[in-house]
C-alpha cells in the first residue's frame, strides 16, 4: 500500500486497557502520542437544500476550521434537529485512474470493547466513490461533505474515522486510530479511549519525482489515499 521510497509500516492496534497507541518496528516510523480533550466550537445554522450532492456541498462555503486537539483536527456537534457538516478533502495520487470509497467512520471505543456507533446517527454524503488520478490527475483535491445528525435520545461522545491511509496535517501526515470526535446530546459516555498516530519518513532526499500539494510542506505518496478535514459545521439543536 505504502510506496517504496519508505519503509513499509507495520500492521498497527489500539492497546486496550493500556492507554497506548500504535506499535511502530521501523526506524523510518515514530509514534505521536494524541490525548482527547473537548474544545468549544463554532454554531451555525445549515439549510438543506434538498438531497443532491452540490447542494451538500455548497454547504462548505459556510465551514469554519475546528479547533486542532495534537494531530487531531477538533470536534463536531451533531444535533437532532439539523445536521453538522464535515467538509473532506481528498487526493490518490496515480498513474492509472483509480476508483474508491470517500466514507466516514463513526466508532465507539471503550477499554474493553469497540463497536461501530453509526446507528445512533443518520448520515448522508456528497460521493461515495470517486474516480482519481491518471494522466489527468482526476478529482485532486475533490470536496466530499458528510452530513451527520443524531438520532433522538443519542448521547456520547465518538471517535471519527475516514477512508484514507494519512490524514494532511500543518506538521505531518498522520495515520492514527481515529482522527476527531462527534459529540450528540450530553456528551456521554465517553466513547473515545487514547490512541496515537504514524507518519512515515518525510526527510527523504529523493522525492523530486513525488506529487506536491499547495500548502503542504512534506512530500507526498503514490498510489496512497490522503485526506485532510477542511472545515465543519456543528448542528444548533
């Protein structure tokens, strides 16, 4: 999966019970170790526009970037009454078009257990699926908005995941056991268990022939699906 110009990383699992994250083996690997910690954020209100993939999308023009918690990228408040909107940007850098999933993951992961906390929200998204790079470089960059609301009498709060190998971060690109939290009602119970991230080797000499991404300041891989959280919404009610 990873390209050859890094060491391939090694298969990774959350240390239940430990409050550890990832194990690393390689030299060109290193851990970050991210705590949980709610921040306040941002209300607005959103107005469907009906169901069709632009006018989710169109929602994104009203984001606001969350408040950064180490390498995680903030919180969002998903209400019952409206949606929150996270607003996704993707790249798959290759040499033949590739078609794949653009999904979010609602996980909840407590010491002794994790399963999947999507029944308690209704989800809807601008894509599933898109169709990237070849010789055009097709949908670089593509914006997929995720529009989340709580079902009636959800509480907690959730580890939120994405389709994607690293998530584009100001410092490093990330690979971690989840990569922010969704708050519904009171926010507990606490679904969210300590976790770290992966990178790999940035301080490379040979990545004249890698892809660059405006803003970015690392090189970036072949054939590896990136993402980076543009901005959020978070639902008044």
């Amino acid at each position: 999966m990873k390209n050859s110009v890094v060491a391939v990383l090694l298969v990774m699992a959350i240390l239940a019970g430990a409050g550890a994250g990832y194990l690393a083996g390689n030299a060109n690997e290193h851990t970050i170790t991210s705590s949980f910690t709610t921040v306040s954020t941002t209300t607005l209100t959103v107005v469907m526009t009906g169901n069709s993939s632009l006018g989710l999308v169109a929602q994104c023009s009203h984001a606001e970037t969350p408040t950064p918690t180490g390498l995680l990228f903030g919180t969002v408040t998903a209400g019952t009454n409206n949606p929150a909107i996270i607003c996704v940007q993707f790249y798959y850098f290759s040499s033949v078009p590739t078609t794949l999933a653009t999904s979010m993951m609602i996980q909840a992961t407590q010491q002794n257990r994790s399963f999947s906390g999507a029944s308690n929200f209704t989800i809807s998204a601008s894509e599933n699926h898109l169709v990237f790079g070849g010789p055009q470089n097709e949908n670089e960059g593509a914006v997929v908005a995720f529009a989340v609301t709580a079902k009636p009498g959800t509480s907690g709060t959730y580890e939120l995941g994405f389709s994607g190998n690293y998530m584009l971060t100001p410092i490093e690109p990330a690979e971690c056991a989840y990569y922010g939290t969704l708050v519904a009602g009171e926010g507990h119970p606490l679904y969210v268990f300590p976790g770290g991230c992966l990178t790999y080797n940035t301080s490379g000499t040979n990545t004249g022939s890698l892809p660059t991404i405006q803003g970015v300041p690392y090189p970036i891989l072949t054939n590896t699906l990136f993402f980076r959280v543009m901005g959020v919404i978070n639902s008044t009610g």
